[in-house]
C-alpha cells in the first residue's frame, strides 16, 4: 500500500493576483474537496449564489498562492473571474477525475444530448509573464444612443472579478438578463467620450436599450476574447443533428463519472 497519496496540486492561474505591494501571485496549490466542501455546497447561504459558493469552495481548498499561505475566502473573492473558473475547473478534476458527464437541451428540439466531458482537454489561454490584463474595447454596430441624440459606439470594460459576480447575485436570481446587465454595467469603464459620472449614473438602462445584435457583440467580446479555461461547448444535437453552442454544464460538480 502506498504510504503517501498526493492531496495537493499546483496549477498556473491564466491571470493572477496582484498583491498591494505590486507582486504577481500565479502559481495556486489545490488541495482536493473533502466533507467540508460538500458541507458548503449544501449550505443554504450557499446555495443561493453560485459566486458565494464558488468563493467559499476556494477559499476552502486553495492552500497557497504564490507567496501567500492559505489566502481564504476574501482573496478567492479579489481573484479575476476567469481565474475562479479555472480553477473551480482543476478542482473538480483532481477531486474525481477529468470525465464530468454533462447534459445539454437542444434550442431548436429541446432534445437532450448527454456528453463525457474531458476537463483535462479544456483549452486555457493564459497572460504571459509579467503581463497584466487589459481592459476589452468592443466597438458596436448600432451603438447607444444618448438623450441628445448622440450616437456611442466604444465600450470599454475592465475584467470582472468574484467580488462582482457576488453582488450581481441578487439580479441574477431575478432574472438571467438581469444578471447580465448588472455584471456589464459594474464593470463598465467608459463609454467612447461621455463623462464618467453620467455613465455611472445611466448604471443598467444602457445596456436595456442596446440592439440584441450590439449585446451579442458584447457577450462574444467578454467571454471569447480574453485569458481563461474555455467553457463554451459545441455540441450536435443527437435528436435533430442541430449544432448549438452552451456553457459547460457543471450539475454533476460532485459526482464521481
């Protein structure tokens, strides 16, 4: 029998965390779930945000970050979105192995398609050394259109981070779009010239009176274009041979494939 059997692995985050003295942590040691994690995933606080959930199951299991010895919950809250992801990912991976069966409906027959996932095979795009993230600049097709008639056609967004996912939580137990709003407009930087305060102020109404076709421009900007684990799918519908894409289906996070 093996005296020792690992427990802990070491990833590289795609992004990282920049400390307030300046330092790049990268390198996150994992430890695999235990009791305590399927404890905190049954806690009804929990259960009631996804980022919550996701914050705690980190801060639980990230045993080292760099320098920084068991960073807890509030740095796993600080951490970039697409880092949280990719290692919620690793996670579940050295906790039951890379299969994770998933299950995806079909948009146009509402069919089934039940998938082997292979989270080992997931492509990762990761920042090189030493560099920061930068912000995304989406340039639309209709644009936002003020009071006065003016036409904006340049979004800038900064990277969105767990404690953003966090507070959106609410509106996205209200409503998906909601939810999507909310992220968008927190992390908002600039919208082409208009003074800061009045975007701001305009908050979520922006984005309620963008084309769906300028919102799908955004989507694909933010979620396609940056560092981070790949979670879009491509799947063909076993019903209607239909290809459609959707997110990594994570309901089976705790059961063994």
């Amino acid at each position: 029998m093996d005296a020792h059997r690992e427990r802990e692995f070491e990833f590289e985050l795609p992004i990282g965390y920049l400390d307030a003295d300046g330092r790049m942590h990268r390198r996150a040691v994992l430890r695999k779930m235990t009791g305590r994690e399927e404890a905190v995933m049954a806690d009804k606080r929990n259960r009631n945000s996804g980022a919550r959930m996701i914050t705690e199951l980190l801060g639980s299991c990230l045993v080292r970050l760099g320098d920084l010895e068991k960073p807890g919950s509030r740095l796993a809250q600080a951490l970039y979105s697409a880092d949280r992801h990719y290692l919620l990912v690793r996670l579940r991976e050295i906790t039951f192995g890379p299969e994770m069966q998933g299950t995806y409906s079909c948009p146009t027959c509402q069919g089934a398609s039940v998938l082997m996932e292979d989270l080992a095979s997931l492509e990762v795009v990761s920042l090189a050394d030493g560099a920061l993230p930068e912000d995304t600049v989406v340039h639309l097709d209709d644009g936002y259109v003020d009071g006065e008639g003016d036409v904006h056609d340049t979004f800038v967004f900064r990277p969105p981070t767990g404690a953003d996912e966090e507070k959106i939580a609410p509106a996205v137990r209200e409503n998906a779009s909601y939810g999507k709003n909310a992220l968008m407009a927190r992390c908002l930087k600039a919208i082409g010239d208009m003074p800061q305060p009045r975007v701001e102020a305009l908050g979520t109404s922006i984005f309620n009176d963008l084309t769906l076709k300028d919102r799908a421009i955004i989507d694909r900007a933010l979620n396609n274009g940056g560092p981070g684990i790949k979670m879009r799918r491509d799947i063909l519908c076993d019903n209607c041979g239909r290809r459609f894409s959707a997110t990594l289906d994570f309901s089976n996070f705790l059961s063994p494939s």
